[in-house]
C-alpha cells in the first residue's frame, strides 16, 4: 500500500492545516463540553468559518449547502480536524439525520430542516435503543397511532444520547404491531420541547451525563413528520447514514491519549506519581502498535470506499478494535498510577483525574454504536461465512 498523498490530496491536506491554523479557536476559548459550544461566541466564529465553505456538512451535496467532498476528501479532512484537535461543529444533525433527509425527505422536510441544521439553529438526537430493544433493535415497543392529521407516541427510549440539549429527535416507532418485526415500524421527526416529552438524566460510572432516558406520553406528532412511507421506517433507519465510517478520528485520538500518557511517565517517572514502571513501559509498547493497527484499520476502509465498494465487516473490525483499545489504554493508564487511580478529584488527582474518568468512561464505549459481541456476529457471519447460530 502506498500511504502517499496523491498532489492533489497533499494541496488539499495543506488547505485545510491552513485553515484551521487562521480560524481555529484557541485553548482558552474553546468551550469544555460540546453542551456550552453552541453558545459559544468563539464556537460561533469558528463554525460562521466552516459554514463559508460549506465545511459544516463537507460530504453533502452542494446544492444542500455542503461541499460535495467525495470519501477521500472527507476523510484527508477528518484526519487533520483530529491531528488538530477541532471539531466539526454539526453533531447527528450533518452526519446522520440530514443525510437521512437528502436521501428520504420530502422537500417540505429539507426546506424546514436542512438550513437549520447548517446554522447550528438546532441539536437532534436520536430515538432507536430502548429498555428492551438495543442490539435487537427490531423488537422495539414504542407505539404511534394515527389519530387524524397527528400521530399519538406513547413508550420509552434510553441511551439517548445528548436528549438533554437537543430540540428534535429522529426516532423509529411501531405502527402496526400485527406486522413482522421489522415492518410496521416508521420514521418520525419528533419536537423534543413537544407536550408529553419527558427527559431524565443517565449518569455513569465516571460521573458524566452524556446519556437520558426518554418518555413518551401522548406525544402528538404531525403527520407530515413522517419520513418516507408508514410503515417502512426500518429501511429508512438504516441507511448508511454516515458518509465516511473510516473511524480516522477515534484512531487518531488513541494514539494522542497514548502521547500524553507518556509524557506523563517520562515527567513523573522519580516523583512517586507511578508505579509499575518498566511494566507499563512494556504495556505501552503494546498499546502504541495497536493504536498503529487502528489506523491501518481506518486506512482500509477507506480505501474499500474510495474503490466505489460498501465496507461492511471491515467496518466493524475498526469499530471493534478501536473500542476495546480504548479499554485496553485506559486500563495500562490506571496501572501506571496504582492506587491513585482512586482520586477523581481535578485538584489533588493525578493527570487531573484523566485516567480514572477515562477508565470508568471506557466501559459503554463497546456497547455503544453496537456491542462488541454484535460486531463479532457481523465479522463471523458476512466476513468469514459462518453459519448464524
């Protein structure tokens, strides 16, 4: 494999380390959650210079107000946001519900929804997992029933992700319970400030609020808020909704956690911060290969994607292997420290608290996004040809 930038991805590659050096915020002004950027005067200028070059949402068409990037464009811009440390600003509502709507909305649908999406006017979240339905997704309970021009929701979703600041959810929800499983559910666009819309918080072990569950109670939802027909929701909510699923950015950042952590050792190696210390180098060692093969992983796909091809088990091998590196990273991180490991607090912590948080953090990463042993099904069945179970 050549790993060279063709000329024309290496002029692009120096374009857009130029632009981020010019409009980047700098680390003072950058907002500590994604929750504060929204309203974030310097997130605000950062995005206003996205936005001009239609970088908010790099992979949609342009007629839509995105660039037109095909895959190898995306991902040369994915890998220097991530080198650099900045993040594109359009959450769910440029990577997942706005493709969604390009590909199944009506043009009533676009026009309401896709510039809004581009301003940074609203967040969306997503309504798929609950109770009772997470990796058979299929089985899920939420009930719509047409009463008029309306539909009426009533259920529960949980692991939502960001439901808290969010102003729409894009959710699946039955409609015919006598039908098959996968049929009979349909698409909705669903106002989070609507009647009936309950959201509570889901904390996790590391003390951080990322998730909610969601509840539904005679929740009226226009008719109009129906993506593609009723009834066919299940096609629609799994369209490839990500334009680029390299995973470029997740691998990057394993090697960056895996940088800083170094650093750590080789300032704190004599001042009785660490412990175990020519074990954690050896473990290290290990770490930085995998986060190598990460990468590799991420180069793979990509390369599936820009030959025209759909990556499917390769996909999953990266998400995979990058979700159980991270549990791997943070597990060498808390050996390093020994029994500081067990201070939390930023101000007498160790790394401020890094590693633990990360550790306690590091559990939901191979549930989320679909669980390790889901991955190793689609691997098993459709890369190897196994038999299903």
């Amino acid at each position: 494999m050549d790993f060279r930038d063709t000329a024309d991805q290496a002029t692009w590659r120096d374009e857009i380390r130029a632009f981020i050096k010019e409009n980047r915020p700098t680390r003072d002004d950058a907002p500590p959650t994604r929750e504060m950027a929204r309203n974030n005067p310097a997130q605000a200028k950062w995005r206003a210079a996205l936005a001009a070059r239609g970088w908010i949402a790099a992979a949609w068409p342009k007629e839509y107000g995105g660039a037109g990037l095909g895959v190898m464009d995306q991902f040369v811009m994915n890998e220097e946001f991530a080198e650099a440390r900045v993040m594109n600003v359009g959450g769910m509502g440029t990577s997942m519900i706005g493709p969604t709507l390009i590909i199944h909305g009506n043009d009533e649908q676009k026009k309401e929804h896709l510039g809004a999406i581009l301003r940074g006017e609203v967040v969306w979240c997503q309504g798929y997992s609950e109770p009772g339905s997470g990796s058979d997704l299929a089985s899920l309970q939420t009930r719509a029933v047409r009463d008029g021009d309306d539909f009426i929701i009533n259920g529960q979703k949980i692991w939502t992700t960001g439901a808290h600041n969010a102003d729409w959810c894009f959710m699946l929800a039955r409609t015919d319970p006598d039908a098959p499983k996968h049929r009979g559910i349909t698409y909705f666009l669903v106002d989070m400030h609507a009647p009936g819309v309950t959201v509570r918080p889901l904390v996790n072990m590391g003390n951080l609020h990322h998730f909610n569950e969601v509840f539904f109670e005679d929740v009226r939802v226009p008719a109009r808020n129906v993506v593609g027909e009723i009834n066919r929701g299940w096609y629609i909510g799994t369209t490839t909704l990500d334009f680029e699923r390299s995973s470029i950015g997740n691998a990057v950042g394993q090697r960056q956690a895996l940088e800083y952590y170094i650093r750590y050792l080789r300032d704190n190696r004599t001042t009785g911060k660490v412990v175990n210390t020519h074990f954690v180098q050896s473990e290290l060692a290990d770490r930085w290969i995998e986060a190598a093969t990460a990468k590799m992983l991420s180069y793979r796909v990509i390369t599936i994607q820009a030959e025209g091809r759909v990556p499917n088990h390769e996909a999953s091998i990266a998400k995979l292997f990058n979700t159980e590196l991270t549990q791997r990273i943070a597990r060498t991180a808390m050996k390093m420290i020994g029994n500081y490991g067990v201070l939390t607090d930023p101000e007498v912590a160790p790394m401020h608290g890094r590693a633990p948080v990360s550790y306690l953090g590091s559990v939901s990463a191979t549930i989320a996004g679909g669980t390790s042993e889901v991955q190793r099904n689609i691997v098993a069945t459709r890369g190897l040809g196994l038999p299903r179970a």
